[in-house]
C-alpha cells in the first residue's frame, strides 16, 4: 500500500530529526 509506505517513511525521518536534535543538544 503506497499510503502505508508514506507514513512509514513519514515516521522514520520524524524519529531520525529527533535523535539528531538531541545529539545537538548533548553535544553543544
């Protein structure tokens, strides 16, 4: 299902933002 891989994908850059931001915030 195309709708299904969308909001997999969605979800995925979502969890990838926050680990990146909390590294930010950890190392700054």
């Amino acid at each position: 299902n195309d709708e299904t891989m969308r909001r997999k994908r969605k979800c995925t850059c979502n969890v990838l933002g926050t680990l990146a931001h909390n590294h930010y915030i950890s190392v700054w």
